[in-house]
C-alpha cells in the first residue's frame, strides 16, 4: 500500500510513497502502542479507521497489528487538521492522492489560497476609554451597541470591550449620525447578511463545479488558485456595483410606486412658530 510520506519537521507533505513491507518498515505496533506513539487516545485511532482516512491494520494471524504507514498517515492527518480541515476532506483527498489524481502539495496551496481571507479587518478589543474615544458621549449609546451584537463586554481584562467588526461598528456610527437608528441598522445588516450568504454558497459552488469549463481555464489546481487569487479583489468590486445597482432600482420602483412618500406628520410635530413672541391674537 502506497501512502503520502510525512514531512521531516519543518518540512511540507511531499510527493514520495513509502512501500509497505520496506526493510525499515518492518516494526509492527498494536493499536495501543500506535496510540501512545501519535499520542492520541485509542479511541481517535479507532474513529479515525471508522471515517476512512486511516487504512485497517494489518492482520498477522489472529493479532491485527499497525506498521510505520499507520504512523505516518496520523501525523499527516494532525498535520491537516492544524491546516482546519475537516476529516471528510481529509478523507476524500488522501483517496484522490492514492490515486494518483492530484499531488497532495498543490491540494494544500488549493486549500491556503481558499482560506485566505478577503478582508484585512481583524476584530478589536477595547477598553472603555478607548471605546469612549470612539463613541460620542450620547447616554444610551453602549447599551444601543450592545444590544444590536455590535459590542460585547469582554470578560477579560475587565472593563474592556470586543468589537467583532469594527468596519461595521464604524459605518452604524456614521449612519446614527445621520439619523438611523443603531437597531434599524443592525437589523438592515442582518437583511444584507443573510442575503449575501445566500448568494456567496451559491457563487461558490457555481464556480468550483465549473472548474475547467469555463473557470479556471484547465481546472488543474494552478489554474484554480490563480482564478481564486483574481476573483478576491475583483469579487468585491462586483458585489459592491451590483449592490448599488439594485438599490437604485429599488429606490426607484419606490417612488414610482408612491412609496417613498415622506410620512405622515405627527400631530406633535407643529411647525415651529415663525415669531415665538406672539400669543396668537390678531
């Protein structure tokens, strides 16, 4: 049996196969010994055989016994699973590799360049004078932010607070500002987001399915990267016209409609007296 051989540390996966059977492959372990030499429980060994990203022992007589291959594919398995894979793909891959259809190193580059994010924002921790500093002074205004999930008070340090998104925490100010309400906002944001998801499963899976007919020229895993690599930017770009686009036609349809009418003025609502020092008696 042929498997990916495991990197010396510090090193990649590679491209060579080590022969089941080779003189220094001759040591044999049981399943507890392979165990405690991957340093996992016996249980994770057992669930990985389960999940098929690790071949069945080897039997020798009555005794089922593990070699050197069975050792190396768990460390090849923690090595992938450091990189966030999930067994299900770590299964289909290292089957794809045995069978000689992809090269385990450029699948790896494939998955790097997949999880590379699209966006430089990173999440902030604040402490209450920093937070205040980028607040104004308004009374209400954390409690408003807390609520809508755009803040959350961190346990520690004490007194400090996560903004999980500060581009967001910044574009609700600037709409508060101009009079939307921190909650309208946050649920306009939860509109947008769950629309957006929705179209992002699907872009995805419309591109990967066509990868070779039509995206990513050939398909091979080069060409692949190199499309992704394109469509970070310029995916963005797309998103960000065809958003203005739609709104715009959405503005449209409403005043053409009626519906953009202004609202109904309020019976407290008057229109300010033009000479505050009349009473009103002419």
């Amino acid at each position: 049996m042929d498997v990916v051989a495991l990197p010396e540390p510090g090193g990649e996966p590679g491209r060579e196969s080590v022969e089941a059977g080779a003189a220094d492959d001759e040591a044999v372990y049981t399943i507890d010994e392979l165990a405690a030499l991957a340093r996992l429980p016996v249980r994770t060994v057992r669930h990985y055989q389960s999940e098929k990203v690790l071949p069945a022992p080897v039997r020798q007589g009555r005794i089922a016994v593990y070699r050197r291959e069975h050792l190396q594919r768990l460390h090849l398995i923690a090595v992938l699973q450091d990189r966030g894979l999930q067994l299900a793909a770590i299964r289909d891959a290292l089957s794809r590799v045995e069978k000689g259809e992809l090269w385990l190193e450029d699948w790896l580059g494939l998955s790097a360049e997949l999880r590379t994010p699209w966006l430089e924002e990173r999440p902030l921790l604040l402490s209450e004078q920093e937070l205040a500093e980028r607040l104004d002074h308004r009374p209400g205004l954390v409690t408003a932010l807390l609520e809508a999930g755009l803040l959350r008070r961190a346990p520690q340090p004490a007194a400090s607070y996560l903004v999980r998104s500060p581009g967001l925490l910044d574009i609700t100010l600037e709409l508060d500002a101009a009079g939307v309400d921190i909650d309208l906002a946050a649920e306009a944001a939860t509109i947008l987001r769950k629309q957006l998801r929705t179209a992002a499963v699907e872009l995805v899976q419309h591109s990967l399915a066509r990868a070779g007919q039509g995206f990513a020229r050939t398909g091979s895993t080069a060409d692949v990267t190199k499309a992704l690599g394109a469509l970070r930017p310029l995916g963005v770009r797309a998103a960000s016209l065809v958003f203005a686009q739609e709104i715009e036609r959405a503005l449209r349809q409403a005043v053409d409609t009626g519906k953009a009418a202004p609202p109904t003025r309020r019976p407290h609502e008057h229109s300010p007296d033009p000479d505050p020092g009349r009473d009103g008696k002419g």
